[in-house]
C-alpha cells in the first residue's frame, strides 16, 4: 500500500513539474500579472504542484486505507506500478481540464478544478481497492488450487 501511494506521489509530481514547465516556458500560458516572469510564475506553479500532490495523494491514502479495512484487504497490497500510472495520467489529463475550463468557462474555473480533484481521488480509489480485490481473488484461486493438487 505504502509503495503504490508513494508511487502515485512521484507520478503526479514529477508530471506536474514537466506539464508545468511545458506550459510557462514554451506556451506561455501564463497569468496576465506574470508576463515576462516566467521563473516566478513557474515557482507558482511548484508550489501549486506540490499541494496538488499531497491533496490528491493523501485523500486517496485515506479512503483506500478505510475501503480496505471495511472489504477486509489488509492482507493485500495494489500494485505499485499501478499508482506511478495512475498519477502520470491524472496529472497528463489535468492540464487539459484546467485550460478548457479557463478557456470556455472563465467564472468556473475554479469550481471545475475542485470537480476535478473530487472525481480524482474516487478514481484512484476506486482502480487501487478494485486491484486490492482482484490481488484477493487471484491468491485465493492459488490458495484453493494447491489444496486440491495431488501429484502422482
């Protein structure tokens, strides 16, 4: 568990640092305040990459660790490849959201962002606690197979 969440930390992070940089150094796609600091607009950026981490990355945490303990999945762990993808994705989409929302709803922008972090975090939980599952599954049909195997 701990693996897949640090995974998924390192996923958002790190694709919220290119995305970033991509956006301020060669689309510009700066606020009106920042024309010409682009250095200080990409530090706001860090720091707003840095709360997007910890905020997507710690609610998923907390309702994957609750999800868990109520399906009685302790015992198994989702796959740690899992959460570096499902972080290099939410990141990768959350770009695009973000600028259509400014672009075609300007006064919701920032409602729609929240929307987003809402709908990203279920998402997380949801494909991390149906990897759970599905980890049970597997071992259980292992479990029942070696006790019904009898070689000659």
């Amino acid at each position: 568990m701990r693996r897949s969440i640090s995974l998924l930390m390192v996923g958002i992070f790190c694709t919220f640092l290119l995305s970033g940089a991509v956006s301020v150094y060669i689309f510009h796609d700066v606020d009106k305040d920042m024309i010409g600091h682009s250095n200080e607009a990409f530090v706001g950026l860090f720091e707003e990459g840095i709360f997007f981490t910890l905020l997507i990355s710690g609610a998923t945490a907390l309702l994957v660790l609750l999800g868990r303990y109520l399906l009685k999945l302790n015992a198994y762990s989702p796959r740690g490849l899992l959460g570096l993808f499902l972080g290099i994705g939410l990141t990768a989409a959350q770009y695009p959201w973000d600028f259509l929302a400014r672009k075609v709803f300007p006064n919701f922008s920032d409602i729609l962002l929240v929307l987003y972090m809402i709908i990203a975090v279920i998402f997380c939980t949801v494909l991390l606690l149906y990897d759970n599952l599905s980890q049970k599954k597997y071992w259980e049909a292992i479990k029942a197979y070696s006790s019904t195997y009898r070689p000659n």
